[in-house]
C-alpha cells in the first residue's frame, strides 16, 4: 500500500504469491481507491519458474527454504520475471519487496537488464534471513546495491529505503 501511495495516480503493479495475503492486498486496494494498482497472484524472480513456499500455519510469512516445523506446508507458486511480465509499463518508480531474505537475487545487478532505470527501492533489512536463504553475505548485498548506484542510509537495520544517488 506504501507503493500505491507513493507513485500517485501512476501504474502500480503489485505481486503476492500467498493466496490469505493476496485477498487482503485486494481488499486493501479497494479500500484505498487504488484503481490504478493491479494486483497479480504471483512471487516476482530473477526468472520465470514453479516453486515451493513453506508457510508456517496462522502466519502471513514464509520461506522459499526447506522447513522441518511439523506444522509447515508447501505451497507450489509461480513466479514471473518482471521484465518480461511487465512490457507495457512505460517506467518502473519504486520497487518494494518483502520476501523472507530472498532479496539479492531478486534485486542484484544480474537481475536488472536496464540498469539506467533505479527505482527507489524499499525492503526489509534482516541479516539472518538473507544468508540462510539466499546463501548471500548481507554485507556484500549492501555493497552490490550502493555499487548499482544507489545511496544507503547511515546505519540500516530493519529497513532500508533508498534512492538512487544523485549525479554530481
């Protein structure tokens, strides 16, 4: 909702794979008058593919990791990469992700083919997931982020809202 709030009246796309989050992103949409939001079932990846989300019973989150938690079940999604999904958007303005740790491929150089294109981009901070699981070092993600020309704040630790550093 912060995304649709941000790009105005501009075209918003946004994904959720998680059926129970995805009604409640619809209903929220409907609340806000977000009409010119759409809202797609999907998990957004550095490529087109099926996989298996684990999601802990009673709770909106989940891993793309294997879970030994009795009451986890999978939960086979498909993901989209957003540059083949989205040809018709004409710019991309914010990007705001929250996927449990999974951020480097996501975001990283190799997953943006146009790199004169920089959002803002807002996600969640949390050290530990990234390593286990996306098996990146936090820090070389925050070095991989500044190196693609975007500012950090001075000290992230929970969230990191950032944009793209400003010519000199």
């Amino acid at each position: 909702m912060l995304a649709g709030a941000l790009v105005g009246q501009r075209t918003g796309a946004a994904f959720e794979p998680m059926p129970a989050n995805c009604e409640l992103f619809s209903q929220s949409i409907a609340v806000n008058g977000f009409d010119h939001v759409t809202l797609y079932p999907y998990a957004a990846a550095e490529k087109a593919q099926t996989f298996s989300l684990h999601n802990v019973a009673k709770s909106s989150n989940s891993r793309m990791v294997e879970v030994t938690a009795a009451d986890a079940t999978p939960l086979i999604i498909e993901a989209v990469r957003l540059d083949d999904f989205l040809t018709d958007l004409p710019a991309l303005h914010v990007v705001k992700m929250d996927i449990e740790g999974a951020e480097p491929p996501r975001c990283g150089r190799d997953a943006r083919p146009h790199p004169a294109i920089k959002p803002t981009i807002v996600f969640e901070y949390a050290p530990d997931l990234i390593e286990v699981t996306s098996g990146s070092r936090p820090v070389a993600f925050l070095q991989e982020i500044a190196a693609m020309g975007y500012t950090p704040p001075s000290a992230p630790r929970f969230s990191w809202f950032t944009k793209p550093a400003r010519p000199r």
